[in-house]
C-alpha cells in the first residue's frame, strides 16, 4: 500500500472519530434532556438556563486565557464544546441547523 493512502486512511480514520466524539455529546444532551438522571452535571445545566449562559462564558475566557498563556488549551477548549453543545440543547439551538448554515457559508 503506499504511504499516501496509509495517510489518508489514517485521517478518514481521525476524522470519524473526532465525529464520533461529537455525536456521542451530542446524543449524551439530547438524552438527558429527555431522561434526566439526578445528580447530573450536565443535567443541572440543562435544567437552569442561566447557569448553563454562565459556563459557556467563564469557560471561553478560560481558554482565551490559557491560550494567552499556552498553557491548558486542549482541556478548556474541550470545556468550551461540551458547555457549547449543552448550551445549543437547553435553547433549542440543533447542531444540525447550524451545520447547514455553515455549509451555506462555504465559498
């Protein structure tokens, strides 16, 4: 097999489970927003809309800061997704509606 295609079935590869990973967030908010399981974070979240506005924006000034100081990125800016994703459920904000809008977006 050439190296290219080595390459490139490794970045297909990658790139389905960087999906994957999304999805399975993504199912995990829509899931407990129909089933909540007491003691959740996430479903504490998703039942105070206030708190869940509140995360999202301490959380992004922790990675802008921690990207000021390339310190701790990869954990805040996975901190950012994951209030991001529950933040989009608790509003009614479908991640398939704003794919859409960014594939419109493509030039």
């Amino acid at each position: 097999m050439k190296q290219s295609s080595i390459w490139l079935q490794k970045i297909y590869l990658l790139g389905f489970s960087m999906l994957k990973i999304l999805e399975d967030l993504i199912i995990l908010a829509r899931e407990r927003k129909k089933n909540p399981v007491e003691g959740s974070y996430t479903n504490k979240l998703l039942e105070d809309k206030t708190l869940a506005k509140e995360k999202v924006l301490e959380e992004i000034d922790e990675l802008i800061d921690s990207v000021k100081k390339n310190t701790n990125k990869i954990h805040e800016a996975a901190d950012v997704l994951y209030h991001l994703v529950i933040y989009f459920e608790k509003n009614g904000v479908m991640i398939e509606d704003v794919m859409n809008e960014l594939k419109q977006r493509k030039k």
